[in-house]
C-alpha cells in the first residue's frame, strides 16, 4: 500500500523540486520574491512563470508568500478522514484504488482538503473525490481522451489538468476497464 503524505510532506517534496529545477532554495526564492514587488497571486504567479517556476514549486513559493492554508497543517489521514466522515461506505473505493495505483509504479499519494492526488515521478495523473454522499469520482489526467462510455467530462475535478472521470459507486464498480484507465493515465503522464 502507497503511504498519503500530509501537506507537509508534499511541502518538503515541493521545496526539493524547487531546488532541483532551479539550482535555488526557498529561502533565496522567498528573497526574489519578496523583491519582485508581487502583490496578489495572479501577479506573482504570472513572474514565476515568467522565471520557468511552474506547478508544485510555483504553489510552494505563493504559500511561502501569502500564507497556508489551514489544512495545510493537518495530517493525512486527519484529511482522508475527514472527506469520508460523513459517508464512510465510500471510503473502501478510496483504498482500493490506492492499493491499485500502488503497483503502478513510483508514485507519491498527497492528501488534499476536498480529495487524494496520485503524483507520478513527473505530475499528477489522477485525483479520487468523494464527489457525492453515494459516489466517488477518479479523475484522470488524459489530455486526448474524449469523454465517452464511462468516461465523462471532469468538470472542475482537479482543476483544468484533470479531463476525465469515472463515477463509483462501491469498490466493486473498480473493474479492469477502470484500472486500465489509471494505467493510461499513469504511463501518460509519467
């Protein structure tokens, strides 16, 4: 089974990134950016980018900057717990799809506030949400997948990285065209 990390480990894991993208550390990133004269997120995100600072390592240094969020300091599992803590019949479908994406390959599983992110070495290729009180929805990151079938459109599932989700119902509804489907999403964004 893939260990969630909490935001704190994704926290050291992004500032790693950050570091070996760029050959910089935080604190010296947190020097630059107090300099730029950024003042919103939309104006620091946009000098980051400009700088070739782009996804985690870009949300890190706008935490740094602007504060974390509260869930931020929580642990994993106090996070998990609470997206399935008023429906805890969905929450098999979660720990089943981990187990599944656990022989994947290398991967990291961050515990977010409203949902799991699965991380391949390179990005995120899926997201698993408690979507409703009777389904979970595994978000897939398949930018040429049509919505089609059991695919549906994602919608505002993982923002506009994830394209496509399956709907859940139990952990039995986890057949193999689902799990070929986290496969695709794996080996494609890996």
């Amino acid at each position: 089974m893939v260990q969630v990390q909490s935001w704190r480990e994704m926290v050291d894991w992004s500032a790693d990134l950050l570091w070996r993208t760029t050959g910089e550390g935080v604190p010296e990133w947190n020097r630059r950016v107090l300099e730029s004269g950024a003042a919103t997120e939309v104006e620091l995100r946009d000098w980051l980018r400009d700088r070739q600072v782009p996804g985690y390592a870009q949300m890190l240094l706008v935490m740094e900057r602007f504060g974390y969020p509260e869930f931020a300091t929580a642990s994993s599992d106090d996070l998990v717990d609470r997206q399935y803590a008023d429906r805890p019949e969905l929450r098999p479908i979660l720990d089943r799809l981990l187990a599944e994406a656990a022989l994947l390959g290398p991967l990291h599983v961050q515990a977010r506030k409203t949902y799991v992110a699965l991380v391949s070495p390179r990005r995120t290729f899926a997201v698993v949400r408690a979507s409703t009180r009777t389904r979970v929805d595994l978000g897939l990151r398949l930018a040429a997948q049509e919505p089609s079938g059991r695919l549906e459109g994602a919608g505002s599932l993982g923002g506009d990285t994830i394209t496509v989700r399956i709907a859940i119902s139990s952990a039995d509804d986890i057949d193999d065209e689902t799990l070929d489907w986290l496969r695709d999403a794996y080996l494609s964004n890996s």
